[in-house]
C-alpha cells in the first residue's frame, strides 16, 4: 500500500516544467499572497451556532471546511511533486497545528491534527472529529503522533537533517508507507494552517517545509476591525487577515485567484457554505 493515494498531472504547461526546472527543493520556490476576509456573516454563524448548542465553533473550523472546498473545486493544487513530475491526490487532507505541552521538560511543543475529507463533511462532524483529535494530541494518547515523537527524538541532531531529508525521500518521493517504522501515513495532508492571530499576530508569512512536500500553507491573523468600501460608503467591518506561502513549482497566480474566489464565496454566505444552523432549543 502507497503512503498517497495519487495519480500522474498529464499535459504540464511549459512554465511548468520551467519551474520545476529551475528550483531543485522547497527550500526557494516561496510566493506569497494576503487575502483580507470580511468575516461579519461568518462571525455571527459562528456566535448563533454557539448559542444553539453550546459548543466552540471557531473560524479555524470553518476554514478547514472551506479551504477543503477551494481544493475540491480546483483538483490542480491538490498535488505533491515527485522526481520532478506533479501528482494529483486523490484525497483531501487539512492539517491545522495544534499547541502541546512536553510533559518531562514542560517546553511548549507544535504537533497537528489532520481531517481528511472535510469538503464531504459537515461543519459538526468536522467540529465533532477536531475536538476529539485535539484532545488525544494534547493527552499524549494519539499512538501513532508518540511513536512519531518518540523516533524524532531518538535521532541525534547531526543526523536531523539527513535523517528527515531521507524519510521524506521515503514517504514523498518513493510513495513508501512507512507506518511499520513508526512513521504515520500522510500525516500533513494538502495544505497546512496555522492560527497566528491567537498569538496575537495580525499577519504573519510561514515557511514551506520541504520535509512535509505540502505546497500551500496559511497563516490566520487575529480579526481586526477596518473601514471598508460598501457601495458608495466607508463602513467599519470585522475582517480576517490570511497569509498564504506556496510553492511556485506546483502553484501560481491563477491558482491563487480561483482559490481566493471560492473562500471569499464561503465566508460571504456561510449558511450556503458550512450549512444550516442548528435549531435553537427554544423551538424544538
């Protein structure tokens, strides 16, 4: 069995493979976009649905759901690259980080949660399978993220980089499924999120990881309150801040334009996009 589930791009452009030509790793290839969400509607789902059910229903929530729609609607940036070809996955997976404590040195430590399908999923599943993977991540008990760790920390730091460069090789390049050496299978998905509006950041620009083969991450800032053009007037607007990194190999202008489309869409009807609200238990 594969680590991805993938099949050949056929008919590159001949940018294409003049970009895949010119950058050898993930470490230059880097572009860089903003894109400023008007979020009011978004928001006000997010408190009504709260106030239905008495759960924490978050913009990073309805992210992972509409970031899965804009690459289920573009199959294109969906995609890993191996000995210099474009491969098209043929799932969708969503990784969003998630802040752990090291429980013997109490240092802070990164780890993720990845769904996988979130585009064919409710906004309450989603919901229903983050918080139940958060948990598992933060008490240690995810088996397959500890025996990750746990083999991490074992490697010692002047093989890091060779010992990461040779797994990815491995589990990207080889398209080897390697959880038998206690290496989860596709364990960063399509494209990574990372929340930097809850460190109090308004915008940041994160790296690609070439270790991950993910060629699109994005940052969420913290929501501001602006003035906006509405119509003929200036209006002051709650808006959202997302900063995106991609890899110009695999994805370009065109991309970012369709993509930027289908998030603006969701956010501006998001009963449309996430759903119908829960009835409220007044009308039950």
């Amino acid at each position: 069995m594969p680590n991805l589930d993938l099949v050949p791009k056929q008919n590159l452009s001949s940018f294409r493979r003049i970009a895949i030509g010119t950058w050898k790793d993930a470490h230059d290839p880097s572009v860089y976009g903003t894109l400023t969400l008007r979020v009011d509607a978004a928001l006000d789902y997010l408190e009504t649905y709260r106030a239905r059910t008495g759960r924490r229903l978050t913009l990073t929530h309805l992210l992972v759901k509409a970031v899965a729609t804009v690459l289920a609607e573009n199959p294109d940036a969906n995609a890993v690259l191996r000995f210099n070809r474009i491969y098209l996955r043929k799932d969708i997976g969503v990784f969003f980080q998630v802040a752990m404590e090291d429980e013997k040195t109490g240092e802070i430590d990164l780890s993720g949660v990845t769904i996988h399908g979130a585009h064919e999923k409710s906004i309450t599943e989603i919901l229903d399978e983050t918080e139940a993977r958060v948990a598992q991540v933060r008490a240690h008990k995810d088996a397959a993220l500890e025996k990750t760790r746990s083999t991490f920390k074992q490697i010692p730091y002047l093989l890091l980089n060779r010992a990461l460069d040779f797994i990815s090789f491995l589990s990207y390049t080889l398209n080897l499924d390697l959880r038998a050496a206690g290496i989860p299978k596709d364990p960063f998905g399509s494209v990574m999120i990372t929340n930097v509006g809850s460190l109090g950041l308004q915008e940041a620009y994160v790296p690609l990881v070439p270790y991950s083969k993910v060629p699109l991450l994005i940052a969420v800032g913290s929501v501001e309150r602006s003035a906006v053009v509405e119509g003929d007037q200036i209006v002051i607007a709650r808006t959202l801040g997302l900063f995106a990194t991609f890899d110009h190999r695999i994805l370009d202008g065109s991309h970012a334009a369709k993509m930027s489309a289908v998030i603006r869409r969701c956010f501006a009807d998001p009963v449309a996009a996430f759903g119908e609200l829960p009835t409220a238990p007044a009308d039950q």
